[in-house]
C-alpha cells in the first residue's frame, strides 16, 4: 500500500497558525453561553492526536458536571487561593487580590486532567529515567486542545491554585491518577492577543535571548 502524501503547509498556513498561537489565551473571565454541543468531546479527540512517551497516551479527563463536585472544586480554590494571597509581598497582594484567578463560577465546561501513572500502554518505553514525561505528555495534550478550542472560539482557563489530594478525592478517581490541571472551557467575555497578567502589570513577557544559550 502506498504511503499518503502529508499535507502541504504552505506560507498562508503558517501565518494563521502563528495567528492561533498569538491569540491563545488563558481566559479568566467567561460568558455563561453554553458551548456548542459536541464541542468538549470534539477537542478531547483532538487533545488525544498529542505525542506522548512511548505512545503510553497517559491523558485520562473528568467532565465535571455535578454541582456539588463543583462546589466542593470551588471551596478548594478559595483555601488556597487564601493561603497564597498571605504569601504575597505588600507590594503584591492588593494587585493579585483583584486579579480574578478562576472561571469556577462562569465556565460552563470544567474539565480535569490527570496523568495515569499506572497505565501499562507503551510498556515502559522511555521514561526509565524520567518517569515524569508522563505527566508532561498529558500538559502537551492540554495545550493541544487549548489551541484546538482556540480555533473554534472557545477559551481556556488553567485553575492550578488547587490541593491536587483534595480534587482527586473530589472526583473520585483511581489513586493511580495524578492530578495535573483544572481547565475552565467557554466562550470568553472579551478576546486580547495580550497576556491578562500583562495587561494587569504583574509580569510581562521577556525577550528570546533571555532563555537560549549556546554551547
């Protein structure tokens, strides 16, 4: 059988794909239109095309749906949300008391990603030495699907200030799933090719130079 030809990504292409990459966001604030129906489940299959170690496909994702597993998500994030405004330094607390860190309330999709640590796809291959490139395919998979839900209009947002213990018990899932994030998925309120976190003066981006070095 003769191989497919791969499909040619010309100039035009690469344009709009620097385009998506410019435009992907991490969305704070949501509208509470629903998402076309389909859409979570279509940007999971897309998520799943992601390379991973030894193709050991390691993603495993918990549509959260129930109330009072999203209530309980929520409390979660305001402990620690809690705890990591006391450990901000004077001259940062009031800015990142106003910051709004979390969809929790608005999104009307939240999905959970975990990292299956007990899988036996790929049988080992690879990570010998470092196991943790399981848990690194998965954050590929999760930035797979953000451009994917990007390119349909959709936002995401990664809620990391959570206890992973308390959402794995939340969620109840196998103890074997480690917990990598917490994503708020929904049409966002306003659409900016600048980081929120820039435009709010807590950082900005750096220069290229500053993170290559050559040997």
């Amino acid at each position: 059988m003769p191989l497919a030809s791969p499909p040619e990504f010309d100039a035009a292409f690469r344009e709009r794909l620097l385009d998506l990459l410019k435009w992907r966001r991490d969305v704070r604030r949501f509208q509470r239109t629903p998402s076309p129906p389909g859409a979570i489940e279509r940007l999971i299959s897309v998520a799943c095309l992601s390379p991973s170690v030894g193709l050991s496909e390691p993603w495993r994702f918990v549509l959260v749906e129930d109330a009072a597993r999203r209530a309980a998500i929520r409390t979660c994030f305001e402990d620690c949300n809690a705890d990591a405004l006391q450990m901000q330094s004077p001259d940062r607390a009031a800015l990142y008391a106003r910051l709004k860190l979390a969809g929790l309330d608005d999104a009307p999709c939240q999905l959970a990603v975990f990292a299956d640590h007990a899988t036996a796809q790929g049988k080992g291959l690879g990570r010998l030495t470092m196991p943790e490139t399981l848990d690194y395919s998965v954050v590929v998979a999760i930035h797979t699907l953000w451009l994917a839900a990007r390119a349909e209009g959709l936002g995401v947002g990664w809620v990391s200030i959570l206890d992973p213990a308390r959402i794995a018990a939340i969620l109840d899932v196998p103890q074997d799933w480690t917990f990598i994030g917490h994503l708020c998925i929904g049409h966002p309120v306003q659409e900016d090719d600048t980081p929120a976190l820039e435009r709010e003066g807590w950082e900005h981006r750096h220069a290229r130079a500053g993170a290559v070095i050559y040997r």
